[in-house]
C-alpha cells in the first residue's frame, strides 16, 4: 500500500510540465497566434496570456483556477478586485492585468456604441450605463450631453464618492454643457448598495439641477439610478416638484 504522501507526491509531479511540454505548447500558441490572431487561443489560453508569468501558481493552472469559478468572461470581467487578488493563484499584479485587458476591451467597443446614439426613452441608454457601472464599490456621478436631437455628444464623470454617496455641485454638471452647446442632460449615478430606489437626496438634487437647467435653457431631461438589477428612471418614478422664488 502506497501513504497518502507518496501518492501526493506522484500525482505533483505528474501535474508538473516538463520544459520541453511547456516548449512544445508556446511554440504552438505562437503558431496559432501567427496563423488565425489571437481568436485562435481559447479563453483558457487568452487569460493564461495576460496573467504572465511571476506568480506563486503557473499562468496555465491559475487560468484554469478562474475559468473553473468563472464559466462566463463577462461575469468574470464585473468581478470585483477584492475578490480575486489573493485567490486563484492571483497576487496584486495578475490581478490588475487582468482587470485592465477587460477594461481596454470594454473601452475599445465603447465609441462606436455611444456615438450619435439618439436617446428616445431611458432604455436606451441602460446598456452605457452598465457598462460604467460596472463593478463599481463607490458612487459615480455621470452627466450625459445631449445635441437639440437628443443624440449623445458625450458622456462625464462630474464625481465619484464614497461608499454611499457622492458630492455633486450643479456647476459641475453644466460647465461642460455650456462648453459643449449641449441642448439637454441626462444624469445618472449608481447604488453601490444594489438598491436603486432614489433616495430623499437623489430627489432633492434633481430639483436643483431641474432648476439651474430652467435658467440655463438647458433642459435635464432624467435622472437616472442604476442598482444591481434595475435602473430607475427618477421622471417615471415621480419627478420632485421644482421649487420656484
């Protein structure tokens, strides 16, 4: 009968890839990279790629770790940074590779999505906003501009807050407007909380910036609060009363 410890230790060195494997399998990532681009690789090997070498576990086993956890890129890409430094075979450095090649592929796709979109109805704009949402501990504030057609001219961050709750000053909203010519703003912001029901502050800094938008002529059109699941538009969901002098 073998001890536990002998057939620990054979099945560890079973498990290790021998230089000349581990030679064999960069020459043919090359090739496949060489031949088909990177759409060649599998998700497997892509990852194992921007993890890089250095860490405690192998690229290889470290990618595989997180695929076995993470079956979905995209469920993977909105985890947060907490959750995976230190698991994984995953130290400070993986982690924020990875956690950056998400975000460059997320912001490659962004321009051609957001440009001259026409915002019709709050539904349009939910996918931008899960997209900026995404993964966020702390409140964001957005400002979206809008041309007289109400298509998109640009998207900002006017701030970004504490766990729950970010400063905003009307000022810094219709700065860039006023810059920009921009004809109307939405705004949006999240809840880190999950919850998207406004808040007795979300309501009140709708009224103010309602009414610095009156004098401006620019109009606010919504305000928008994204939680985990649902965005709530504050103009359906009871728009606060302007206060008038």
């Amino acid at each position: 009968m073998f001890k536990n410890s002998q057939i620990n230790s054979v099945q560890a060195k079973s498990d290790e890839a021998s230089p000349g494997s581990l030679e064999a399998e960069s020459r043919d990532l090359e090739w496949r990279l060489a031949r088909f681009g990177p759409g060649g690789w599998t998700d497997r090997e892509l990852v194992g790629c921007v993890l890089g070498p250095g860490g405690r576990v192998p690229a290889a086993e470290a990618a595989r770790r997180l695929l076995d956890s993470y079956p979905e890129l995209g469920v993977l890409a909105a985890e947060r940074p907490a959750a995976l430094a230190g698991g994984f075979g995953l130290g400070p450095a993986r982690t924020s590779r990875l956690l950056a090649a998400f975000e460059l592929g997320f912001r490659a796709q962004g321009p051609p999505r957001r440009a001259g979109l026409t915002v019709r109805s709050p539904a349009d704009v939910h996918p931008l906003l899960r997209e900026e949402f995404r993964g966020l501990d702390r409140e964001r504030f957005l400002a979206l501009y809008l041309d007289t057609r109400h298509r998109l001219k640009a998207v900002e961050t006017v701030s970004v807050g504490s766990l729950n709750a970010s400063l905003v000053h009307p000022r810094e909203v219709f700065k860039p407007a006023v810059a920009m010519s921009a004809a109307a703003i939405i705004v949006a912001h999240n809840h880190p909380s999950g919850d998207p029901d406004p808040s007795g502050d979300d309501l009140e800094l709708t009224a103010r910036l309602d009414r610095c938008g009156d004098l401006l002529g620019i109009a606010l059109l919504d305000h928008l609060v994204a939680g985990d699941e649902e965005i709530i538009s504050i103009r359906e969901y009871g728009w606060p009363e302007c206060p008038r002098e």
